[in-house]
C-alpha cells in the first residue's frame, strides 16, 4: 500500500490501458486524477455521471428496467427537493455547522 491508502485494481487490456493513458496525457490528468474525480463524482451523486452510469446499467444489462426506472424516478424526485428547499451541499453543511455548535452533546 501507498502511504496507507488503499488501492483500487482492475483488470484492462493492452489496448484499453494505452488508449487511457493516451486520453489521460491529452487532457493533462494523470490516472488518480481521474479516478478520484469520477469516484467523487459517483459518490456525490453528479448529474452528468450519474446519467453516464445509467448508460452503462442500460448497455450491461445490469439492472431490469423497472429498477432503473425506479432508479432515475428517485434521482429526479431528490433533484426536486434539494431545488424546493434551495439547499447546496454547503448549506446543508453550514446548517450541521450550527446545530453541532448550539448541540455539541449530539
């Protein structure tokens, strides 16, 4: 392990391990760059990567259509409130802020 960090492997071919390095240089990233970014962004639930995996669920089979459907209803319906009550990741953050600091036994 590196520093202590965990490392995530895969299994690619020659010609999928090349033309990613080729991307990679041309977009100026390096591999962790890029995997960080791409995890980040599946984590915090990005709108561009989560239609990109839905995508992908699609082509693979991975899921009946029913649960994506499901899926996509839910994401939509979260995309409608977190609009309804105007609420971005800082706010939400700021608002755990004040109540951590008026209830510091919770």
């Amino acid at each position: 392990m590196t520093g202590g960090k965990p490392k995530i492997i895969f299994v690619a071919t020659d010609r999928q391990k090349a033309d990613f390095k080729i991307r990679l240089q041309y977009d100026s990233l390096t591999q962790s760059q890029f995997l960080r970014s791409v995890i980040d962004g599946y984590i915090s639930k990005d709108e561009d990567i989560i239609n990109f995996i839905e995508k992908i669920k699609e082509n693979l089979s991975a899921q009946n259509k029913r649960t994506i459907r499901k899926t996509k209803k839910d994401f939509e319906k979260m995309k409608k409130e977190k609009n309804r009550f105007a609420l971005g990741d800082q706010e939400v953050e700021n608002i755990f802020d004040i109540l951590e600091k008026e209830h510091p036994d919770l």
